[in-house]
C-alpha cells in the first residue's frame, strides 16, 4: 500500500447515540449539555472524535433520523447555544465533532416536504419522488408504482389524498425519499453541509449514502415477488448516478475543508468500495460496510437477520479478510464491531458471561483495532456493555422491531417466543439502552424516568466501576488507543490472515511500511471459551508483548480462553 499516510486516516472516533449517553435537566432524554459535561471522560479515554447521531429537530419518528429542519436542535436536546457550546468544549479537549448527514430523506414535517406535498404544481413538488398509481384495486385502492417494502412500513410507497399520487419512502412513511435527479436539492444539501462546516464540526459520517440514486425505470423487487419479508433497499443501492452525485459533493463542499468523511453503505461489494472511498476517486474517505454484519443473518431470506444462532469464526475471517486486502492501498476501511443499529459486541461476539465478559470484550477490541483502518468505538463498547433481554415487546422502543414483529409474528411466520429471542439477540435497541455512569438509579443516565428501559446489568457493568479498576474494559481500549497513536504501522501496516480455516482463533500480521518497515505485528485471538494449541512458527522469545488481556504474560503457544496478545518483532 501507499505508506504516505492522511491525517484522517490516524484517528479514534467514538460513537455517541444522544437520546441515550447522558440527561442534563431529568426528562429521561440524554441531551447535549450531557454530552459536555462527559467531555473529560472521553478525553480520559484518548479518543480523537465524536461521531453525533443526529441532533437536528425531529418529530422523532425514527428517533431523529427523520430531519424536519437541518439547521436546528431537537428541543430535547437543548439549543444550538448548546451545541456550540459542547463543540468548544470538544475542541479545548482535542476531540473533533463528526455530524450524522441524513440526505437520502426528510421528515414528512420538513418545510420542503409540506410544500411538495401541497399540490402537483408547487416548486418543491420536485424535492421528493412522486409517482401516479399504476391503476386501481376493484374497492378503488390505489396500486403502488412498485412491489417495494420499506424497512419500517409494509410498502415504500404512501398515497397522499390531496395529490392522489404516492410518494416514496424507503423506510418510515414519516421519512420521504428526497429527488437527488433535482439538481435544487443537491444545492440545498451542499449549502447545509456548507452551514455545519462553517460552524467547525470536522466532517460527516453519512446515512444509507448510496441509496440516494434511484434507478428511474423503478423495476419491481424480484425478492418481494419470491415471497421475501424483508426490505426492498438493495434496490436503491448503489444507483446509476450516484459516484456521480458524491463526485459533485466532493467538488462542490469536502474538498474545500479539512475533514473527516464516512459513508454508511449497504449492499456493497470491495469493488463497490474501492468506488466509493478509493484514493484516486474524489468521493468519501472511508466507508461502513455491512457484510460482517450479515455473518449470522438467518438462513431464511424471509427473515433477514433476525435470528440468535451464533455466527462461525471462519465466516468472519473471510468477511474482514477480504476487506482488509482489497481496499489495502487503494482505498480505506472503517472498522467496527457495533452501532446504534446493530447488538453489542462482546453478547454478539464475545461472550456476555460474567466469567467471559471482560476478558472476550477486550479480546474483540484488540482483533479490530489492530486492523488496517479507522476503528470506531460505540458508547459503552469501552465498558463492555451488553445486549438485554426484555419480555414484554411494549419494553422495546425501536421502530425496526415493532415493525418486524408485526410483520412476522403477526403473519405467523415465526412465534412470538422466538420472535422475542431474535429480538434480544439482534435487536437495535441493544445498543440504544442508556449509557451506564454507575450503580445509583438509572446508572447516572438520568433522574428522571428513563425514555428507554436500562439493561439491569449496570449495578455491575458501568463507567464508575470500570475506571476504579485498572483491568477493566475501559483501561483496556485507552491502551489500544494509545498503541496506535504511538506506532504508525497500526495505521501503514498491510495485513495478512493466518490459518483461514480455523474456527477458534483469529490470527493475522501487520507488515510496516514506509517509517515501519521491517516491523510486524503478530495478533492472536482466542474466540472460544477452551484452552488452546497454537503455534505460528515465529520465535516471539525476543519479540516485545505490545498488549495483552489476560494480566500475567502468555504461556508459550497455549492460548487461555478469549486470550489476546499482540506481538511485536522485527522481519
């Protein structure tokens, strides 16, 4: 790979999901000023910035992903005051802000989408994708343009009354498709992005990006018409115009600051990705991938990925694998474990038992972020926090699961006792439950009702905890942070997989580049809870133990149970 390394190619970023880190005035929703007054702990953990899910105001359908005004704060979150108030503070404790960029849709309560809406002959008609009914049903329903299902809703397509047109909407019908063909809403987008750069936030990460080309024959969805459950997204992925779109962005508005860019994309292959992110192209920095993701989807298509079967190690190398080798030197991988949208590690990956948890959590820290690329740490990663089970569906907020109970269970197609167990396993409210601070009501999220259930663990499992104890998760991913602020082969280095077909333990090099030439890295990962025999043929007497996650050293080639060590020695 080319060892002439980018700035933005160096740093930690740290997730923070609002409604959930921190409340400041007891409404039981985390708030902005929250985040501000938790600026010292991230700076305690050595992260470099803070990617914000959205905060923009929101009727909060989709808990604020569905923008009614881009310019503005969500009341619950406080006031643009306070914004500006946690970006000064941020940047006194050298941490950079990364906001969510939500432009594939709006709001249906966004001003432009009010006006679109208000009549076939008014200028904003053309902000939104609007399609006549391709006839009618005998009882005079309108039939949609297409077969398409929305990830929230059973159709993408809602009639409007006043019109007597649909409308599109890929996900909730309170989040309308914005016209990326209307060369007016490119500008309206590009001058927003404009308005927030301006402001000082140091780049973007943003949502479901290549779905924002539609294919504008709007072919039917051949996984709908076989019976599939599911959405009908992939048939917006990667649309004909979209490196065009994104090529324009990069002209129009990223290349005349300084910042960091990711972009949320599935359904994307490594070729896709070297579209999207690589170095010669003019288009995003770095990428979210969700083919790792998939790795324990259920079997059946009709039922995505809900499922609680454990995922197979060998699947996983693959998946990384492959990414990790075909973006190196071309382009750049963004490396993560979870998300607001996806179950916590250390349950999905790791082991949430109290006699694995530590150990497997920082096991799964270690593997990803000595990996070529931008690692990312979601809010309470750090701790080891882990999925919840609750037994009332009431108890869930997200509108994924509703929506997919309902479609499911309500079609008889899986039971609601297993329904509620793929919910625990894979559910996004996993990661939405409230950051744990300490053991007091609420763990230190708020005092006041809480807008989502707490998971019962944090009387173990919170922040308080963790930085009394210098072996805990916490400790665990500062030094992570640490290593690879201090050798740059964790950024340069390229990557080499060791025994593919090994179900167990995921082992893999580093090669230094440039300034690290002649360095390796040799990192071994325990995935199971049994005692191993492992040799890789390298004498490690002289190597230098970069870090481990057991508290004694290693013995030998026996690896202990989810044991993580990283080697360092010369070629």
């Amino acid at each position: 790979m080319s060892v002439s390394t980018q700035w933005w190619q160096e740093p930690v970023i740290y997730q923070i999901y609002p409604r959930s880190f921190q409340d400041s005035n007891g409404d039981g929703v985390g708030d902005i000023p929250g985040i501000t007054t938790r600026m010292p702990y991230l700076a305690n953990l050595g992260i470099d910035a803070i990617w914000l899910s959205p905060v923009y105001k929101s009727p909060n359908d989709d808990n604020g992903y569905d923008i009614s005004d881009y310019r503005d704060i969500m009341d619950e979150f406080g006031t643009m005051a306070d914004f500006d108030e946690m970006l000064k503070v941020a940047t006194e404790h050298n941490i950079k802000i990364v906001m969510d960029l939500v432009v594939n849709h709006t709001s249906d309560e966004h001003e432009w989408f009010v006006q679109s809406r208000s009549s076939k002959d008014n200028p904003y008609r053309d902000y939104y994708i609007w399609k006549d009914a391709v006839g009618f049903e005998e009882d005079g329903t309108p039939i949609p343009p297409t077969n398409w299902v929305a990830a929230f809703s059973p159709s993408a397509w809602e009639w409007d009354e006043t019109t007597e047109q649909f409308y599109l909407h890929l996900f909730s019908k309170k989040q309308p498709d914005l016209n990326w063909e209307n060369p007016k809403v490119r500008e309206e987008v590009y001058d927003l992005m404009r308005f927030w750069l301006d402001k000082g936030v140091a780049g973007f990460r943003m949502d479901v990006i290549n779905l924002i080309s539609k294919d504008q024959s709007y072919p039917d969805d051949p996984a709908v018409a076989a019976g599939a459950k599911t959405d009908s997204l992939v048939m917006a992925a990667n649309g004909p115009r979209v490196h065009e779109f994104l090529n324009e962005m990069y002209r129009e508005v990223l290349s005349h600051y300084p910042i960091i860019t990711v972009g949320e994309t599935p359904f994307v292959t490594t070729a896709d990705g070297l579209l999207y992110t690589g170095f010669d192209r003019d288009e995003l920095q770095t990428l979210f991938q969700f083919e790792h993701m998939g790795v324990d989807s259920n079997p059946d298509a009709k039922l995505g990925k809900w499922n609680d079967t454990r995922f197979e190690l060998v699947d996983l190398k693959r998946i990384l694998s492959k990414w990790q080798d075909d973006l190196s030197g071309k382009a750049w991988n963004a490396l993560y474990w979870n998300n607001h949208d996806q179950p916590r590690a250390v349950s999905r990956f790791g082991s949430d038992s109290p006699e694995h948890r530590v150990r497997s959590a920082k096991m799964l820290g270690t593997t990803l972020h000595f990996m070529q690329g931008t690692p990312y740490i979601y809010q309470g990663e750090e701790l080891g926090m882990t999925n919840v089970f609750f037994d009332d569906i009431k108890d869930y907020n997200d509108l994924e699961i509703h929506d997919s109970y309902e479609k499911l269970v309500g079609s008889g197609a899986v039971s609601h006792d297993d329904m509620m167990r793929y919910i625990s396993a894979s559910g996004r409210d996993n990661a939405r439950t409230p950051m744990q601070w300490d053991t007091t009501e609420n763990a230190g999220f708020t005092t006041g009702s809480p807008w989502l259930k707490l998971n019962p663990r944090y009387t173990e499992i919170n922040a308080k905890e963790a930085l009394a104890d210098e072996n805990s998760v916490f400790y665990h991913y500062k030094k992570l942070i640490e290593l690879r602020h201090a050798h740059p082969i964790v950024v340069n280095g390229t990557y080499k997989l060791l025994d593919a077909d090994d179900n167990q333990v995921y082992a893999y090099l580093r090669y230094g580049q440039g300034e690290s030439e002649g360095q390796v890295l040799l990192v071994i990962s325990n995935f199971t809870d049994a005692e191993l025999e492992r040799d890789y043929g390298y004498d490690l007497t002289e190597a230098q133990l970069l870090i481990s996650n057991y508290e004694d050293a290693p013995a030998g080639n026996t690896l202990r149970p989810y044991e993580s060590v990283v080697f360092a020695f010369k070629a």
